[in-house]
C-alpha cells in the first residue's frame, strides 16, 4: 500500500479524467502519487474526492488479526467491501488465511491478483462459470471453495466438474427468512450425503452467515444470533460424525462485520474437534462513523487503544449558501453511501486549516449534492462559506467504495501518501 502499485499481476497505471477526485488535467501514476507532495487540507485535489486515513487502515488491519490471533482463529477478509488490489495485499501481508467473495467476478479478480486461497462465500449456480473458475484455480494453485445448500446445486456443480480434481465446498446453514442456506440438520444431511457421492466435491466444512438474523447489539438479538450459530455448530458435528467431513482442512466459517466475536464464542471450540475456524468480516478495514461505530464488538469500550478507527473520508466543497441555515456541498449519491444513514461531517476545513466540525449536519442527499444543516447558534459553524472543505464520514463503507475507481491515501496530517485503486 501507499503507491506500490499493488501484488505483481495488478501492474501501476497512470490516474487522469477517467478516475473522480483529481484535479482537472492531472495525469500521474498510481505508483508515484505519494511523490506529488499534495496536501488535502490545502486544496490540491479535486473534490469531491474519497480519502483512506492510512494509519487507521494499518491499525485496523493489525488490530482484527490480532484480535484473531487471541482466539485461535483465521480470517479471511470479504473483499467485496474494498475490491482493491492494493488493499488486498495489506491484508494478505497482516496474515489474512485467504480472501472471501461473493459471485464469479469477484473470484475473477481474485485470482487475476494471485491470492492464494479464495472462499466464496455463496452458491454458485452458473455451471459454465464455476467449471471455468476450477479451472483456472486448479491451474494457479490457487484453494479455492465454494458453498452448496441443495442437492439440485450439488448435482448442477457435479455436472460443471472434473473429477480429477475435486472442488471443495462448505455446506451453508441458513435459517428462516434469512437468505441462502439449508434450514434444518436433515437438510443438511441429505446435501452432504449428495456431495460425498460425487467424485467432483469434497465436502471441506460448514458455513453460515449470522448478519442477516439482527442488526443491533440488544441481548435479544444476541441471543437469537448465538441460537442460529449452535444451529451451524450443531450441523458441523453432526457431518463430522457420520463420517460425511472429508479429511485434510476442515472450516468453519461465520462472521461478517457486525457478531465476529459472537462467531468466536460459539464455533471457537469447535477446532476442538479438526474445525478451521474462520471469520469473514470487510468493514473493519475502513471501519466507519455510522452503523459499524455502534454495532462493532471492537469498539473503545472493548478493545481500548486496538479499538477499530474509522478511515474512510470523502471530502467535498461548499458550493452554495443559499439560506443561513443551510449549505450544499459538491458531493452526493453518486458519491457517499446513504443505506445505513447519512455522512457524517467531520472536519472543516479553511485556509488549509482542519478543524473538528462543529454544528454541521448532513440532512439528505441528491445525485451530486449532500444538503448541509448550520446550526446558526454555533459559531464555527455559522461563518462556513462556499469554498470551504469539509470532510465528510460515511455509515457503511461497502456502498462508498464501489463508487470510486481510486481513492487517496492520507497521512494524519491531511499529506497524500498514494492511492488505492478498486475493481468492481
């Protein structure tokens, strides 16, 4: 990270008009950004322009393997947050087990950038793309393993294979009106009797995904997340008993960003018994200043000083003070996440001076505008002018990373140290 132009196979390229955040007539290579000298309180980007705090990227990436590292279990990050070439390699390099991803694409640009083990972490139902995708990993060398959740889906993967060389997959728990996933330990069974008849699979463990049970920290959601995951505990020893668990590495895996230590609880003891467990969190790379900064088990109650900081930014201009209690600034939808809540203001930024943001707050977005309450009874806040930076935090980093080609790397004191680049 910070301008290395990422792993090997994802060489250096020049950033210029195709990539937003720059200034207009700027074309510089990824891998020299840092050389440039730039200054993001001193206005030398474009805005609106999206911001990683380096420091707090470092610190998160540290701080959850570590976190890992005092309970015995890997991780392997869900790349689907970040898609970056160059922030995936800072995880590989912090000791991630593999990477995670969703859909053929992701699996794609994973072994285009030569990560060593990829666990897609859904069912693959495209026989032509998961017949290519074997190939191409049996090839690399590459651990690659999927989830099966039916005997349809087993069938189809059995048809799409070569026996030869068996594809690895992971039975997913799901639970009621949640998402995919077998709902019982019958199911279960009968999935896993199907992949073990197939000489094209083995069946390398479970899976299951807790997110989708609760999104808050209330003991009764807790509860329910624990009672879902001794579900997916339940069918691991269950498949391990009758013998169905194929030998060599065996995962179990759970955990978005959200319950991970709840997945350590409840799956941890299990590599009492030959289980890998593994967690899947994304958001805690960046983290963010909205909903992760509520739910996150490595909070700074938690965790103290390894508590997670929030590092990614987008920075935007005031372009109109149309009424004394409200300003508009450059930046919008197209720009900022708004699915789990607005961007919170964080900074303001004048003269090349960054102060805390006092008395601001985002109220609504457009296509290209975030709608900016001053409160007019707060003096550092009622003198904000058109011109002025303010720095923008973001609740759910997923959704503002896939808006951006390429994002700044910043030091703490606003000095852009490189840029990252994403590949949705």
């Amino acid at each position: 990270m910070g301008g290395t132009g990422g792993r090997p196979g994802y060489p250096a390229e020049v950033l210029d008009w195709r990539f937003k955040g720059l200034r207009p007539g700027t074309a510089v290579r990824s891998d020299q950004v840092g050389e440039q000298g730039w200054s993001l309180a001193a206005g030398d980007t474009g805005t609106p322009v999206a911001v990683l705090r380096e420091s707090a990227v470092r610190h998160n990436a540290m701080s959850l393997q570590a976190f890992c590292g005092r309970h015995g279990v890997e991780l392997a990050p869900h790349a689907k947050t970040t898609m970056s070439p160059e922030l995936i390699e800072l995880q590989l390099a912090a000791g991630a087990w593999g990477l995670t991803v969703a859909v053929p694409h992701q699996v794609s640009v994973l072994l285009a950038l030569g990560v060593p083990r990829i666990l897609v972490a859904n069912e693959i139902a495209d026989p032509v793309a998961l017949g290519s995708l074997a190939r191409q990993a049996a090839a690399a060398g590459t651990d690659l393993i999927c989830y099966v959740d039916s005997v349809d889906g087993v069938r189809l993967a059995r048809a799409a294979l070569d026996p030869g060389a068996p594809l690895s997959v992971l039975l997913e728990v799901g639970h009621a009106g949640g998402r995919t996933g077998v709902r019982t330990r019958e199911q279960a069974r009968a999935v896993a009797a199907e992949v073990a008849a197939s000489p094209s699979l083995r069946l390398a463990g479970v899976a299951g995904y807790e997110g989708t049970v609760g999104s808050d920290r209330d003991d009764g959601t807790v509860a329910a997340v624990d009672g879902y995951l001794d579900l997916v505990a339940q069918v691991y020893r269950d498949l391990d008993a009758a013998g169905l668990l194929a030998p060599g590495t065996r995962v179990l895996t759970a955990g978005g960003s959200v319950f991970f230590d709840r997945v350590v609880a409840r799956l941890g003891p299990l590599r009492d018994q030959g289980a890998t467990v593994v967690l899947r969190s994304g958001c805690y790379l960046s983290h963010d200043d909205g909903f992760y900064s509520r739910v996150t088990p490595g909070s700074a109650q938690r965790w103290g000083e390894a508590a997670l900081r929030p590092a990614l930014e987008v920075w935007a201009r005031v372009v109109s003070r149309p009424e004394p209690g409200l300003a508009l600034l450059d930046a919008g939808r197209r720009d900022l996440s708004h699915d789990l809540g607005l961007p919170v203001p964080r900074w303001r930024v004048r003269a090349g001076v960054r102060t805390v943001a006092v008395g601001l707050e985002a109220i609504g977005l457009a296509d290209q505008h975030t709608f900016v309450r001053v409160d007019p009874e707060q003096p550092q806040a009622a003198d904000l002018a058109v011109g002025d930076l303010v720095g923008l935090g973001v609740s759910h980093p997923c959704t503002t990373f896939d808006k951006w080609r390429m994002l700044l790397l910043v030091d703490d004191d606003d000095r852009v140290t490189g840029a990252v680049r994403t590949l949705f």
